[in-house]
C-alpha cells in the first residue's frame, strides 16, 4: 500500500500525461484543420482567379461580337430597304415586251407616263376599228395579265380619219 501522498502524486502524472497526450493530440488535429482549410482556401482563390479571367475573356468577346452585331443589324435594315425597293420596281422590258404582242396593227403610241401602280398611254390609230381592237386585247386574257384595269380618257379623229386616244391602265403587281 502506498501512502496518499504517493498515490496523489501519481494520479496526478497520470492525470498529467492524459492531459499531454491530450493537449498533443488536439494541437496535431488543429494543424490537420488548419492545413485543410489552407489547402481549401488556395483552391478556391484558385478557382476563383480562374473563373474571372473566364468572365474577362467572355466580356471581351461580347465587347468584340457587339460590333459585329451592329454591322448585321444596320446590312439586314439596308438588304430589306433594297429588297423592297427591288420588289416594287416595276419591270418595265418585261411590260413592253408583252405589250408588243397585244398591240394591233395600224396603232401606235406616241406617249408613255408610268407612276408605281398605274400607266397613262397617249397613241394614235388609223381606225376606229384599231382602238376597239386594242382595247379588247387589253381586256383580253393575255392583257390582264400586265393591267387590271383599262379606261380610255379620250378619244377624237382628225380630218384624215386618224383616231387620237388617251387612256389610264392600272398595272398589275407582277411578282
């Protein structure tokens, strides 16, 4: 049997060892943490450097592709501007050639004024017979195929028997 003393004293390295071991092992798992969160910490401003340089990069070919945006917005104004200017041009070879054909013998015209929709012809025929035979074959199938509609304006012969005309035609939209 030991005195208290001894017994005392030894509880009390024991108790001291405990708490050494103790204090070694809590100081060993603050290190490990601390060491984690270091490693944690550099990766993420890793990470993060990263991700900025990613965002600049994007800014910058945003910044690039804006300009580029800008030159297609004002090409696709000025093609549809065009487009439209070429759609409502009238075709008029196209319209004098078909014409050529309609026209009877014995008539010609000696004026023709076009506006975008309409057509106003001045001629001269050697008939009355010729003006009702260009009139009709303006009505006809192949005539309203170049104008919808056909007005005569005036119509007056000379003492020679020539026939003076006038009239107003509404063309029609070809595609």
């Amino acid at each position: 049997m030991l005195p208290i003393e001894e017994r005392d004293r030894e509880h009390f390295q024991l108790l001291q060892k405990r708490l050494s071991v103790g204090s070694v092992a809590l100081l060993a798992l603050t290190a490990v943490l601390a060491l984690v969160t270091l490693v944690l910490f550099t990766a993420s401003v890793s990470k993060r450097a990263g991700l900025v340089a990613q965002i600049e990069a994007s800014s910058k070919a945003i910044e690039d592709l804006k300009a580029n945006e800008e030159l297609i917005v004002v090409v696709k104004e000025k093609a549809t501007a065009a487009d439209k200017i070429l759609s409502s041009r009238t075709n008029h070879p196209e319209i004098f050639d078909k014409l050529a054909a309609l026209i009877p013998t014995g008539v010609y015209f000696t004026d023709v004024k076009f506006t975008p929709d309409k057509a106003a012809i001045s001629g001269k025929a050697s008939s009355s017979a010729n003006v009702a035979g260009l009139i009709s074959s303006l009505l006809s199938p192949e005539g309203t195929k170049i104008f919808s509609t056909v007005t005569m304006d005036s119509l007056s012969s000379d003492e020679s028997g020539v026939f003076t005309f006038s009239m107003a035609v509404e063309l029609v939209k070809q595609k």
